[in-house]
C-alpha cells in the first residue's frame, strides 16, 4: 500500500513472516510426529513379535538297541512346546504359528508346486491334486502328485498326528501296497505332504462310482484288491506298526489298480508289548474300532485285522 506521502506502507510482511513460520513449524511438527508414530508402531512390533509365542514342534526320534528289534521300526514321538519366538534358533523358519527343524533329505521347494484342485477334505486336513517339477529325480519334468495339509480350524493334536504321519512315512519307505511319500514343505509356511497321487480316488468312492454305474465287478477281482490290502497290512505288522484307522476310505486306487494304503495320521508302534493303549484325548473312528479298542483304549495289530 503506498501512503499519501508516497511511502510504502509494509502492512503484509509480517503476517507473511508469520504465516510462513507458523507453516514451517507445522510442517517440521508433522514431521517429527509422522517419525515418532512409525517409531513406535515399530516398536509395539517389535515388543508383539518378542512376547508371541511360537509353537515349536519336536520330533523325537527313537532307537532300538535290542538286537531282536533292530529291524523293526520304532514310531518317533512329536511334541509341540511353546516359547517366545525371540528364543527360537538354528535356522527355523515360521509360518506365523509353528516352527520346524529342516530335513534337507525330504524338503522340497514350495515354490516348485502349482496347485490344481482339491481331491477331498476332512474335518481338520484336507488333500489337494498339484503338479510338482523335478520331483522323483525327474528333471525339467513334472509330476501329478497330492498334498496333504491342515485347515485353518485345525488344533495342535491336528499338526502333531500329520507330522507323525510324515515321520511314519518317512520310516515306511517305498512298498507297493502303501502311499509313499515324495517330499515335503516345512519352512516358510504351512506344512505340506507331498505324495504320490492316486488316479481312481479312494477305494470307498472308487466302489460306490461302480455300483451306481451297474458294473459288477467280478470275485477274483475284489479278490485281489483284498489281497493287496492284506499284503500292506502284513507289511506293517512286520514293523510291529498299527494304524488303528483301516478303512475303504483310507485305502487309494491307482490308475493300474493297485491298492495302497494311506493316512497314517493315528499309527503307533507295539514294540514294546503286544498292545498300545491310547491316554490322549482325540477325535477316534468308533465305527471301525475293535471292541477292545472301543472299551478299553487298546489297540493292537489283531484290532487293525
């Protein structure tokens, strides 16, 4: 503004002076707030992940050292302990809730898996058709295989009874009557087991699709698939192992028809006596179960038969 005297009257500097240091404190204000807040949310993370507790899952391995057992094989024992994940060490890796030693003989990579479709699901697990590359010492090849994993809803006996599976299998190794194991994922994720897949299904479904279909399936034929059946059993009885679920749902059908025994999630051993007696809470198949299974919590190789 210019006076009559023709002097500048300089009215609108210092508001301007005081608006731009008011800016400027409240840009350096928000600054500084902005840092402090991702500086504690940082630390509330910190604090979080320290104090949250990670399941660690042991497995522990058993030896036989009497000399009339040492080709028998002893089921190992899983457990799961709780800590802090600040405690846990050497190499484990979390998938948010459980962490597992790494056995580099049986870690296959996550990454070489593509998921196709669900083949079926229980109340806890479920099964899933995939495609797996370089799997079986195939290279640059791929193979339909299945992965078996745990739903969301599962409980720690859920984890513990599918890692004694893996570990059963893992003992069992390759016999033409059982579901042999090709791998699995335990780091960086959830756990999976990867298996060899079973073109025609369960033997339950695979005997329904044939009734309703009006096929009659010939004497010697059934036959057959109970001999195959009676042949994986008299395997695991060799290993003085019962798996205290034998069912038409348990046993899977190939694309040649071959009979192979599956879901070892409840195998024990009897290595110690003629007899395991269950003193854990659990889900249990009653209707399959042997009286004395059923009553008593005894189970033995008599009661799979």
């Amino acid at each position: 503004m210019f006076g009559k005297d023709g002097s500048i009257k300089i009215l609108l500097v210092p508001a301007l002076i005081i608006m731009l240091l008011l800016s400027i404190i409240i840009i350096v204000g928000t600054v500084f707030y902005c840092k402090y807040n991702r500086e504690m949310e940082k630390r509330k993370r910190e604090i979080a992940n320290t104090n949250r507790l990670v399941k660690k899952i042991i497995v522990q391995k058993q030896m036989n050292i009497d000399k009339d057992f040492q080709d028998i094989m002893n089921m190992p024992v899983v457990l799961i302990q709780q800590l802090k994940s600040g405690e846990v060490r050497n190499g484990m890796v979390s998938d948010g809730e459980y962490e597992m030693s790494l056995d580099e003989r049986w870690e296959y990579p996550r990454k070489n898996l593509r998921i196709i479709k669900p083949l079926g699901a229980g109340q806890f697990g479920q099964v899933v058709q995939a495609e797996a590359s370089n799997i079986l010492g195939q290279e640059n090849g791929t193979t339909i295989v299945a992965v078996k994993m745990l739903k969301d809803n599962h409980t720690d006996s859920d984890m513990i009874d599918l890692v004694s599976e893996m570990e059963v299998l893992k003992v069992l190794g390759n016999h033409p009557n059982i579901v042999q194991l090709l791998g699995c994922c335990s780091q960086g994720g959830s756990l999976l087991l990867i298996t060899e897949y079973a073109e025609n299904g369960n033997l339950k479904h695979f005997l329904q699709r044939r009734q309703n279909q009006s096929t009659e399936m010939a004497e010697n034929t059934l036959l057959a698939y109970a001999r195959q059946i009676a042949n994986g059993m008299t395997y695991l009885a060799s290993m003085k192992c019962i798996h205290r679920d034998l069912a038409a749902r348990n046993i899977l059908v190939t694309a040649d028809y071959t009979m192979k025994i599956a879901d070892f999630g409840l195998t024990r051993n009897v290595t110690d006596s003629e007899y395991y007696k269950k003193t854990t809470e659990g889900v249990l198949p009653i209707k399959w179960m042997a009286p004395e299974a059923l009553f008593d919590n005894k189970y033995s190789i008599k009661s799979d038969m």
